[in-house]
C-alpha cells in the first residue's frame, strides 16, 4: 500500500496513516470486510514503526471503522458512506485547467435517449440511434466461439497481437469483400477500433490542423465532430437524390486545396442516398486530377433492400486513390469495437505506424474471437436476413409517415442503410419539435447535427428505421404525428 | 455482390464479369467451394441481363474455375493461387502518396524478436519486451468469467458501452486504487484502450504541434515515437538512480515553457529507478509555480520487490495537477487491451470526449469480463505471486550478470519493476552488440531507442528479467557474456 506520508509536518504519521484510511473506509473506496494489511507489511511497505501502524489501526477501531480478530487480521467495517466529492472544492484549479472551457458539442444518440427516457413515458420509442438491431444477432452462438477460441488459444489469445491485425481475420475480411466485390490483399487490410477509429487514423496521417477538408454536407455528425477537434477546415459538398453533387466539387477542389475528401457512397448517413454510378466514376476522377486522397466510409454498404449494387469507389480505383473504412459494428455487434482499413501504397504504413502509437493493437481475443465468427457463409446468411428484417421496417415506416405525419413532409424512401431523412412542414425546426416527441414517447436525431454549420438543416430530421420492431415503428410514426400537431397549435 | 462493371467501354459486359470473379478466384479471394450467386440474383444485383451472368459463368467453366451442379448452383473449383500483388506494380501511385517516405524508425520489441528468432536458434530467449510474463495469469479462470459474463448479460455485452468506460469497472479500479494508496471517484476514471491509448490522449488533448513536452531522458521509446508524431519538441531531463533529476528541472521549465512533463516515477521504464520521496514533493511544487500538468505513467507501480513504498504522484497532488494513467495490460494480460486515465478538473471532459471522437468506447465485453475478474482481492493475490516470482527472476539475473558478465558493466538493482539497465564497458555499442548477441539466442533493446536523440545512450541496454522463467535467465546472460567476448575479439 502507497499511502502518501509526510515526516516534514508536525501531524504524527500514525495520524497522518489514520486519516488516510479513514477517508478511504467512509468514502467506500476500501469496503466492508476488506482487511487491512498486516501490521508488519504496512509499517515495512511504509518505512515506519510497527507502532505507528498499531497506533493508525488502534484510532480507527475506536472510532468504529474497522475491527481486529485475534490471529486473523483487521477489518473493515460496514458504514454510512459519505462519497468523495467529484471536484475537491477547497482546491485551487491549476491555471492549465482553465483553458479547458465547456465546448458546445451536440447531443449524441445515447444522450439524446436519455432526455426520451427522462420522459418517464411507459414504453419509450427511439428512432434515434446510429446502428442496427443489436437484437438481430446471436449472441448464445458468438459465446460458444469465444469460448472455443479461449480454449484452443489459451494465453495467446490474452498477448499482444500486431498492430496490424491478426492475420487470420484480415484473411477472412478479404474473402468477405471479395464475395461483395472488392478484392484486395490480407497486407492492405488494417484492423482498427471500430470505424470510428479508423476514420481518425486516416485524418491524422494526412491532415494538419487548419487544413482543408471538403464531406457531404450533411455528412456523419461524429465524423464532422472529429475533424474540429483536430482543428481542420470543413467544407460541406451539397447532396440530392443521387448523393453528393460531384458537378459541383471541382469548383471545390479548385477553391480549397482540400487534403482530404470524406464520403459516405452508399446508403449515406443521415441522407440514405446512395451515389449514382456516373457520379462515382467522376469522383475518382477528379480526385486523381487534384490529386486528393477520398476516405469511403462503407459502413452499411452491403445492407441493399432493391435495385442494383453500386461498386464501392475502391472497387473502381486501380491507383490508391481511395481508402476504404468498414466495419462490423453497425451491422452485427457494436460492442466488439472491431472495423477496418483497406489502403494501398506508401499510406498503409504511415496508418499503422499510427494506430501502433495510438492503441499499440485491438484486443487479440476479440479478434480471434471475430475470425471464427465471421466467415463468408455466416456474413452472407446475416445479411440475407438482416436485409428482409429492415426492408420490411423500412416499408412499415414509409407507410406509417404517409398515413401519421402531415402530407408536407418531404422524403425519399432508401434502398439500403439505416436511415429516412424526414423534411418537417415549413416552420418547424427539429430541435423543437424533440421535446415534445420525446414527452410523447418517441426519439430521432434532429438534422441540423449533420451540418457543419449547425444552423442549416433545422428542418430535418433522421429516422433510424432498422433499430425498433416493426410494431414499435408505426406506434413510434404515430406520436410523432402527434408532437407535430402539438407543434403547429 | 457489387462487381464494378463499365457500359461506356466496348469489353462486353459478361467479359467484365467473368475477368473480376477470375481474379477473385485464382487470387484465392474467392475460395474453392464457394457458391456464386444464382443467376438472376447477380442479374438483379448488377442490372443486367440473366444471360450474360450465364455467358459469364460459362466463361470460368470453361477455364476449369468454376463448376456448375444442376439445380445447386455454381461453385469455385480449387486452384493453383496466384496472389494479388501488394502493390500494383503498372498502377501510377497518386502523386500525395508519395510524401509518405519511409521512416527512420527503431525496432519493436517485437521485431526485434523476429530478429532473434531468424537466428535459427534451438532456443532463443528474449530479454527485449516491455511486459511481464503473461504465462502467469490464469488464463482458464478468465474464460469461465467470460462464459458467465455473457451468460449473464446476453446481447448488453455486445452494444455499445460509454464512453468513459463500463460504470461497474471504473467503480472497481478506484477499489483497487485505495487498496493500493490512491483515492479517486469512478467519475474521474476514463477507461481506455491500454495505457497507451491514455497517454495519446492526454498528448492530443494538452498539445499542439510544435509544443514542448518534457520527458525523462531516456524514457518509454514508443511514448518518444507518438510524441515526435505529434509534431511536439521533445526535450529530456537527465536521470541518475533516484529518477528524475528534479534539481535541473526548473531551469528547464523557464527556458522552454513545457506544455506537459511526462513522467515514469516508479519503477521506470527503462531504468528501473524510483523517484525519491522529496523529489516527488519538488516535482509537484515545480509543476505548479510553474503551471505545468504532470503525466503520471504507472505501469508497474504497484510491483515492487522491496524496500518501502513511494506514494503515486496522484496521491500527492491536492489540486487536480497531475493526470495519472494506469493499465491492466503489462501486469495481467496485455491483449486486453485496458487501460485507464485518472484526472479531476475540467481536463476530464476533454479527455473523454477525445476518447469518444478516436474510437467512440473500448469493447464493452472485456470491460465486463475484467470488472468481473479484477477484485481487490484477486488483485493483490495476482501481485503478490508475481511480486515473489519476479524478485527470485530479478536476482537470479543480478547473480548471473555478475558471475558472467565482464565486471566492467554497470547496473543498479532495481527495487521492483521489469527491467535492469545495464551500461556495457567501454568501446561496446548495444546496437552493434545485439546481431551477435541474436546469433548466440539471446536479445535486449538497445538503450539508445529510449533517448529522443537515439545518438544518446549507446552503450547502455535494457534486459527485462521478469518476462521468463528462471532457468533462461542465467543461460540467457551467459549467451549474452559470450555475444560480449565475440565483439571484444
């Protein structure tokens, strides 16, 4: 035990010792029936008497915080807990401290579920997540591998693993995009911390602070948070029915010198546009003409429900120009924390030499666990069946929002994805109208977040049509309905 | 499956089709008994005709890549692989590309072992890495705690956890934290991704490029590699065998104005010392005349073999100067992949919401299974044991070092920790020493990769004594003695 102690003052140190411990026992940070160590180990782990430890021991007995039994040592003893106070109020902050002002930062998903579940309302209804239905997947079968995997891997499945991934399961995460119609090689596959991870990698390698960036405007609100915590430049590219506008990005690239293009092609998010074949290829061939890298964040990509597949922007550039970002989080377990990189040339060094410095490697034993896991067969099944689950929740929400919402919102109906973006009747603005959804019972994200300029987008909201039951979605439709007409009253 | 396909070039549209599933194919993407999609699933994905997916489908079953079982499908047939080249060689790299030189950087502990086992060796024992011995932990006891974890929480420990990290395990670390002398709340925890994660966070969160950072000199080699990727100006303070030098400290701070001072106090990384008991007062008194945050780095501090015990920094520090970090992976099990941040004051939320944009939460399955596994009382059980193995572990190599080593080396005995750090006699260069040393089985790192001028301490080296078992250690120092005479000859 390290208990700080100072022989320069004049408290004796059986107090000092004493009154240690005693914040510790009443703040229950040592619990009861905890023992304390032994007399002669705290006095040599301290280079004090065995006294001044009797002493220390003998205070707090008689104040009743701990008790002895003879030959078997000292205890803690049950108490009313008196919690430490999170901020010392006494304490002086140190002036470094006080730069760290309270940033303005949007809700995320689960802080706005938390205002919906403040509502109190019986049967809360949210439409306001970014993933998928963690229900969906089989959790009892992903146990049984992990299990099996501890068993055949022992402890290696507990050391560290290279930086890059464990080679297996960039393996088999190759397998799984070429069967979706993208191939690329086991060495240009880097395994990362979700996708989260993977678009920040990317940012760091190839931006500075106050450089350029040009997104889809609106574009993945995270992402958008990111980019300004590290200090870049965003600049919004305008997006229809068809994705992002490419004819108007070389005016962009010609203005900017952007360092970066981040873009979500398929089923975008918050949109859940996807980007038309013509405007892909003029894309990449911009792209190349500015010389600007373009990250592709595919996080539901495979997830189509009708119409044809478009080719990821990676499957289409034979130079390196595209970096490519996956993931399994959004689609199978999110907690797992496991997405990935596919980069070409020099780059895919720089993005491991990063993650190394940043995390050292993601867990071996989830990994491992991973490898087992996903295999083609077991993701094509998954997907087949995640695809008919979602269609029919995306159908059930389109016929909900045209028989419940007023006949002024505006929308398209998604192919694929996750998501319906919702344009409200003139004159309302989201931000609004969620209070009063959520005192009805139900939640989404308000639009305006997928902004870079937070005040655009006020009348757009993102409904996430994968994450709820069918029979919640048309209830959920309903009181949303219902916060709108409160709205126009 | 989205294959990417071109109507404005003349090859025919089944020709494209078939030319990518024969890549995918003879690349071995595509793997022997897979079954293609049926032919009017393709046609749909990719909106073409049902015949050409037929006409490219005949196309592979004539070149003996596919067959076709009727009524079942068309299925890979095993091939010779040729194997996608890394790079493309014919692909022209994008001009932004080519900033990414190669580089200078020093070897892994890893890589250094690959050195070493290139040597062919019958049996080669590495003195080189940076964590103890994982063989110790109870590998069979942590997977049951996983099988019950899951059990118990089913689909919860597969969603997505906070951000700061899962309540229950922050709870459990401030327990084990005033088990060991350090008081703090769960909300002044931040669990992250290893230490490493933690220190990369508190560097990203207190410096911009170009800021000064103090660090002991020598000092953790991949904490030097992150904050020269940073862009930060590294500056040293000159260590002897009570830690820093605390005495040459402010001078320091008034010519270079340090945005942060990083620091190793116990059982330093790599040297081994311990941070004398009025130093650790001076430090903090500089820190704070002079407005400076102090990174703690405690890795082992808990791993001490004798002697009496130094209290953390953190437990020093009334007023929220220090951030203190600590991890589970160097002593229990680094593929883990936890660590954590303990800081009071505004600086927390910045921290966590960094922690948020760079990978959104560390895997909520593992949080749960080691909140599960780490008791206090387990704890202090796994620290003892490994404190008794690694004390015999550290004399048996103090006792061959000098019955087999040339009496000119030089070296402290350490009083807890992992590593000894030796200085070789005059004229010896570990760098040079090491290819040798490989030959004979036996590895270390130099010392010069833990100076942020790797010109600096070339004589020196680090042996980590705690990583095997004891009847290695002595052959390993008699391979090293032998390596040394070859370089004298």
């Amino acid at each position: 035990m390290r208990i700080p102690i100072d022989r320069e003052i004049d408290t004796p140190l059986y107090q000092q010792i004493g009154a240690y411990l005693k914040k510790a026992i009443l703040s229950g940070k040592l619990t009861a029936d905890t023992r304390l160590p032994a007399y002669r180990q705290l006095a040599n782990d301290l280079g004090v008497n065995r006294a001044t430890i009797e002493n220390a021991y003998a205070l707090l007995e008689s104040e009743g915080l701990v008790f002895s039994r003879m030959g078997s040592g000292t205890y803690v003893l049950p108490q009313n807990l008196f919690p430490l106070s999170k901020q010392n109020k006494e304490a002086t902050l140190p002036l470094w401290q006080k730069n760290f002002q309270t940033e303005e930062s949007t809700f995320t998903a689960s802080q706005l579920d938390e205002l919906l579940y403040k509502s109190k309302h019986p049967h809360p209804i949210s439409f306001a997540s970014g993933i998928s239905d963690t229900r969906q997947f089989p959790s009892d079968e992903f146990r049984k591998i992990l299990q099996s995997v501890m068993r055949r891997d022992q402890i290696s499945a507990l050391e560290y693993g290279e930086s890059n991934g464990y080679a297996p399961l960039r393996e088999g995460i190759t397998n799984i995009l070429a069967s979706q119609g993208l191939q690329t090689n086991a060495e240009n596959v880097l395994i990362t911390a979700g996708s989260q991870q993977a678009i920040f990698l990317v940012a760091q390698v190839l931006l500075k602070p106050n450089d350029i960036i040009l997104v889809e405007s609106p574009t993945y609100s995270v992402a958008i948070d990111l980019f300004r915590a590290l200090g870049f430049q965003i600049i919004g590219i305008p997006m229809d029915s068809q994705g992002m506008q490419v004819e108007k990005l070389e005016k962009l690239l010609q203005q900017h010198h952007p360092k970066l293009i981040y873009t979500i092609p398929n089923f975008h998010n918050p949109t859940g546009t996807c980007l038309s074949s013509p405007r892909r290829r003029e894309l990449i061939l911009l792209a190349e003409k500015y010389n600007v890298p373009i990250l592709e964040d595919d996080f539901v990509g495979d997830l189509r429900y009708e119409g044809h597949a478009q080719p990821s922007l990676k499957a289409l550039d034979p130079n390196g120009q595209v970096i490519y970002v996956g993931t399994f989080s959004k689609m199978l377990m999110p907690g797992l924390r496991v997405g990935f990189i596919v980069a070409d040339g020099p780059v895919y060094d720089r993005l491991l030499n990063f993650k190394r410095l940043s995390d050292l490697a993601t867990s071996t034993l989830i990994q491992r666990a991973l490898d087992a896991y996903v295999t083609v067969g077991r993701y094509q099944t998954y997907l087949h069946r995640s695809s008919q689950a979602f269609r029919k929740r995306r159908d059930v929400m389109v016929d909900s929002i045209r028989k419940y919402l007023p006949s002024k919102v505006v929308f398209d109906i998604p192919t694929g994805g996750l998501f319906i973006w919702l344009k409200l009747p003139n004159g309302i603005f989201a931000e609004d109208l969620l209070p009063l959804a959520c005192k009805e019972g139900v939640s989404f994200m308000p639009g305006n977040y997928f902004f870079v300029d937070n005040k655009d987008g006020k009348e757009w909201l993102r409904l996430n049509f994968a994450s709820q039951p069918v029979e919640d979605i048309e209830e959920g439709i309903i009181r949303l309905g219902k916060a709108m007409r409160g709205m126009k009253a």
